[in-house]
C-alpha cells in the first residue's frame, strides 16, 4: 500500500490534531464565559508578537529540547526514560557547584565546565536505573521515575543543610559571581545589529541545545553507535544476534540521554537565575516527554516541539496576566495539545492518509 | 497581513492596560495557587477587603513558573501598578533585581527579605511564626491525652522549621515529657498540595500515637484536617482560620495575618512605608483562633494559660527561640 507524501506526515497530521486541540480548547474557554477568540489573539502576541515574548518563549523552549533530546535518545533504544526530571535535578546541582567553587574569570570558560558538569552528574543519576536495567532486568520506567524522588530529596537536603547561605529563608545556593552569567540572547542578538528585547531569560544555552539537536541527529543517523542504538531498540533479539552487545547499549544511551537532561540546567541555573533553586527544573523533564512524542523522537521535530511548547509556557503565562482566565486552563490547553498530537496522533492520520488514497485513486 | 494584525493587536492591548491600570494595587500569589485555603488566600482575603470597603480594584496575578517572578514583576510595575504585593520568600530575590528598575514603585515580599538600604521603594514584611505556632502547641500539649502530638509540614525548608520549632516548644512548656512527631510531606513542590498524601502522614502519626496535629503544609493540611476528624483525633490548622472547615475537630488555627499585611498594604498605596516590618504577637501579627467552632474544645483554663503565655511573650519576658535565628532547636529534631 502507498503511503501518503511525507511532509503530509510530518507536517499536515500535527497542524491538523493541533487546531483541534485549539478549537476545543476554545470551546472550554467559552463554557467558562471567555472569549476564546481574545484569549488566542493574548496568547500569540504575548508569546510570538514582540522580541520580548520571544525571548520568554525560547527561553522554555530550551530546557524541553534538551529534556526532549533526552527522551527521543533513549527511545530509539527502546528505553523509556522518565527519569528527566531527576537527572535535570543533578545537572543543576553539577552546575551549581562548578560556578560556586571556581572563581572563573570568564563565562566562557565557566560554561565549558558547567556543560561538562551538567552532563556527567544528569548522565551518573541515569547509570544506575540504567545499570539496573542492564545486568538485573529492573524495568527502566520505575527506576527512573523513582530516581527523581531520590533526586529532589537529595537536591532538598544538600540546600536546605549545606549550599543555603545562613539566614536565607529561601531554600536556594548563593548568587554565582558575575563572571559566571551566560550572556543574553538579546544582547548576542544586539550586538550583531539585530535588534532584540533586553531582559528576557533566552540566552546562550539555546545554541547549545540547537547543536545538541544536531549532534544528536548526527549520532543516530550518521554513526555506527547510532545505528547500533536504532538496531537495539527495533529488535533486541536481531541486535544481540548481529554482535551488538545489549548491555552496552543500554548503557551508552541512558548515559547520552542523562546527560542531555542534566544539561538542561544550565539554562536555568545558569543561563536565568544564577543559583540554584529548590525548584529549578519545574516539570520540563515530563514536558520532556510530550515533546520528543510530538516531534516523532526526531530532533528537528522536538526543536519545533519544544518551540510550541515554549509559546504554550509564554502565552500561558501572558492569559494569566492579561486575563481573568484562570491559569488552571492554561494546563488543560497543554493537556489537550498533548493528547491530540501524541496520543491521538492516529486518530487525524488515518483520515487524513484515506484522503489521500483517494484522490490518488481518481486521478 | 496577520501578522500586522498582531502587532497592532499587541500595541493596542498595551496602550488599554497601561491607560486602565494607573496606580491600582497588584497582588502576586506564590506557586501555591490563589485558592490554597491557606497562605495564598488570606493575602486574596486581604485585597478583596480592601476592594470591598474603598470600592478600589487591584490586579491579581498566579504565577506558573519560576521564571515568571521576575516577569510578572516587571509587566505589572510597567503597566504602571503600584504598589505591587507579593507573597511568598521565593520573591525577594527577583524584586531585589526589578525594584531599582521602576524607582516610583513600591514592593511588597511578604516572607521574603530584600535589604532595605539598597532598594529603598521595598517593604520586606515577616512573620514571627515561631511566636503563634508555641501558642497553640501549648493548647496541643495540654489537649493531648496521649502525651503524644504531631506535626506535618510541607517541605523541609527553614521557614517550615520555624513553625515546627515553635511548636514543639509550646507542647514541652505545656506538658514537658510529651512526645512530639515531626513529618515532612514532600521533597518537591507538590507537598504544597498532597491532601492525600497528608492524609496519610496523619493516619501514621495517630498509629504512633499523636492525638493533635498541627499542619503547616498549605493545600496538604486540608488532608491532614480531614484525616483527624475521620479518625476522631484534633487538628490544628494554620494561616487562616481553618476551625469552620471540620467544626469541633478543629482545636485551633495559628493565624498569620498575611490578610492583614496584605490589606494594609493596599490602603497605604502609592505612599506606603518601606523598610523592614515584623508582624509577631504584639503586632496581632500572629495569633491562635477562636470562634463557636472552636469553643467547646477549648477550656478557660487553656485559654487562661495560653494568654499568659502570650502576655509574657509580648512583655519580652518569654523569649521564644527562633529556628532560623541559627538553625537549631532547643525542643524538636529536623
């Protein structure tokens, strides 16, 4: 059976489940006596209208392309890590501890170190559920998730006994030195001549991530260690059975894959707070999720994903200010998206797949 | 052409917002939510008096995410409100950063602390918990048959101490071989708002023994309260007035007049005073409650005691040790 064109697929099937999501979204804005079409027009100029909603809107949508990254990498090997969470928490913890130690004399080189920390602490926190996995058959989902508790009580204790400065009440590190702060995307983007809001949290990890993206693309399509992951997570059986070592790869991509996680902190802790607080990872290793389904765990998908999502965030955040819309609907917008893009996703396809069929079948 | 469209839509609901919003006060509620029946909403309480009786508005705004805070501040300092209110310590760091940005514009931290001599348009107003959290371990310790009295708190943070090291002085002033239990909900901000989970807490506390607990744990508390009167021992509520919510399972709330501070606050308006505030027993600031919900659970000799107590804390002559003031505590564990 012919299939249909594939940027039908790649393009059409998400636009459609997308303004579905929207269009019932606006029906519920409407039973609660809003008006859906004003809540859209805030919710797109607040994210997407001014450079300064974009600097919001990058800014989360970096954190969930690492966290997507994350889940897209081990999925390809047939692993589900939902362990984003903690291992984000750990890699904040790693950056954390990298700017408060070293007096660094530039952000250059304290952020090296940080993606380095960031990295090996996200990929130890995914080594041992995947280690478990590996040589004892411990299933990966309830390892990792059980990982973040672990992670969020250890990352309590360590501010609340040891990285809080006495007298804070906030349970936070001190501030990291100046020479520590990322700089901004606007004044990169300034600097260059393109003019930019001041102010706003995007800053140099977006790059990182973007490579990240691509590095990641390279690595799964364009690397024997890619094709060993792919192969592993297509048939475990025909891998083991072509000399790839099963324990091997689990390993490597749990690590890859923790280690993108971690790396997401280095847009909070670093790149927008400067220290490190209770709560810097906030759910983006579960959006993490939704995004790397969303874009079809293929990296350039999650970077759009992960871009929606930011607008969702951004334009979320912009309802509440604006309007007496209550934020709780704002994660029933997200909710909705997520089920008709991830879950539902077949629901559009096939329709969609059918009218093709049959136009190629008059013509 | 829409995106023209979006533009002059982003122009013009900017130009209606900053002509609408001349000096109306805002309110920021932490990431607890508006409606946490707690700490949140007694700042919502406080703002809606206000609005009642001057016939004024005021903005309120529920933040999602941490990024947000500073956000927020600056969006609703911008569109020209003032002054702007915030609850929770979580937000003394970010309006330590915006306040030099918008000079005419006076914060408020409620819990939080931004030194006063480098932001002089910020008022830090805190909380003497530790003052009203002994007062009603003193009725707990009295009211327990067991010996043995219980604690929830959120999360494991020094605010939370605070409460918890109060009370547990109380309960041992009150009756000095009692026991006192100390849970923590969580480890994320979810403990905020787990009734179940503090539920459950309660249900083992009361396994050990616990006849009274106090929840200082926002949303969760609800659970805790709930969990009490199922299993017909007390609870202690905290924040607001928590006693109508299970009438006569209820011993009492610690009251943290965040409504209070809120309410004056919006009064004072543009020509509020800055500074640093402490709001404790003398100031009424904290207190235990009592109403007809209450009443029969209380006795004149509790009351009589507890009073006393009070009196000799305001005089300076009961000094109760604060858990943050070094980060130990004379009678409880952490």
């Amino acid at each position: 059976m012919e299939k249909m064109p594939r940027w039908a697929d790649v393009l059409l099937v998400p636009l459609i489940s997308l303004i579905i999501a929207f269009l019932i979204s606006g029906l519920v804005i409407l039973a609660i006596g809003q008006n859906p079409v004003e809540a859209m027009r805030v919710m797109v100029t607040g994210a997407l209208g001014s450079s300064y909603g974009w600097g919001y809107t990058l800014y989360y949508a970096t954190n969930f392309m690492f966290t997507g990254l994350a889940v897209s990498v081990a999925f390809h090997a047939s692993l589900f890590n939902i362990g984003g969470e903690g291992q984000a928490t750990l890699g904040g913890l790693g950056v954390a501890l990298v700017c408060l130690l070293i007096p660094w004399p530039h952000w250059s080189l304290a952020l090296a170190a940080a993606i380095v920390a960031a990295a090996a602490f996200g990929a130890i926190w995914a080594a041992i559920p995947a280690y478990l996995q590996a040589k004892r058959g411990s299933h990966i989902v309830i390892t990792t998730i059980m990982f973040n508790f672990i992670a969020a009580a250890l990352l309590n204790y360590l501010l609340v006994n040891v990285l809080r400065p006495q007298g804070s009440m906030d349970p936070a590190s001190a501030r990291f030195a100046p020479t520590t702060n990322l700089p901004e995307l606007g004044a990169m983007l300034n600097a260059v001549g393109i003019p930019f809001a001041k102010g706003t949290p995007a800053n140099i990890s977006l790059l990182l991530a973007l490579v990240c993206a691509v590095a990641v693309w390279v690595l799964l399509w364009h690397t024997r260690l890619g094709f060993e992951i792919r192969s592993f997570g297509k048939s475990q059986k025909a891998a083991q059975y072509a000399g790839i070592n099963p324990v091997r790869i689990t390993m490597v991509a749990m690590l890859i894959s923790g280690g993108l996680a971690g790396m997401m902190a280095i847009n909070t802790v670093q790149g927008e707070a400067n220290r490190l607080l209770l709560n810097s990872v906030e759910g983006a290793g579960f959006i993490g999720i939704a995004v790397a389904l969303m874009g079809r765990n293929h990296p350039f998908g999650v970077v759009l994903a992960s871009i929606l999502f930011g607008f969702l965030y951004q334009g979320g955040a912009e309802l509440a200010l604006w309007t007496q819309i209550p934020r709780e609907l704002i994660t029933v917008i997200q909710g909705l998206v997520i089920l008709f893009t991830g879950a539902l996703g077949y629901m559009v396809q096939k329709p969609v797949e059918a009218l093709f069929m049959r136009r190629r079948g008059a013509r | 052409m829409t995106l023209t469209k979006h533009l002059l839509g982003a122009a013009a609901t900017l130009a209606l917002f900053a002509g609408a919003a001349t000096a109306d006060p805002a309110l920021i509620y932490d990431l607890g939510g508006k409606f946490d029946k707690s700490f949140n909403e007694a700042a919502f309480n406080g703002a809606t008096k206000w609005a009642t009786e001057t016939g004024g508005t005021f903005k309120d705004l529920e933040i999602t995410a941490e990024a947000q805070r500073e956000q927020a501040l600056r969006q609703l300092a911008g569109a020209g409100f003032n002054p702007v209110v915030t609850t929770g310590f979580g937000m003394s760091d970010p309006i330590a950063a915006v306040a030099p940005d918008f000079p005419d514009t006076k914060f408020v931290t409620i819990d939080g602390y931004v030194d006063p001599a480098a932001h002089p348009n910020v008022l830090s107003i805190g909380f003497a918990e530790h003052e009203g959290s002994y007062l009603v371990g003193m009725m707990a310790g009295m009211k327990s048959t067991t010996g043995t009295v219980g604690f929830i708190g959120g999360m494991d943070i020094p605010l939370i101490r605070k409460f918890g090291c109060g009370y547990a002085q109380g309960v041992v002033a009150a009756k000095a071989d009692a026991k006192v239990i100390l849970n923590m909900t969580g480890t994320d901000p979810s403990a905020w708002n787990n009734p179940t989970k503090g539920a459950e807490i309660a249900q083992a506390q009361k396994s050990q023994g616990a006849d009274v607990i106090f929840a200082a744990a926002g949303g969760t508390g609800m659970g805790v309260l709930q969990s009490a009167k199922d299993q017909g021992i007390l609870s202690i509520g905290v924040d607001s007035n928590q006693n109508h919510l299970f009438p006569g399972s209820v011993l009492t709330s610690m009251l943290k007049r965040v409504d209070v501070a809120v309410y004056d606050a919006m009064k004072a308006g543009p020509d509020l005073e800055t500074g640093v505030k402490g709001l404790n027993l003398a100031s009424d600031g904290v207190g235990y409650a009592m109403d007809e919900n209450n009443a029969d659970l209380v006795t004149p000799e509790m009351i009589a005691a507890v009073d006393a107590a009070a009196a000799k804390i305001k005089s300076g002559e009961l000094v109760v040790h604060d858990y943050m003031s070094d980060n130990t505590c004379p009678a409880a564990q952490f």
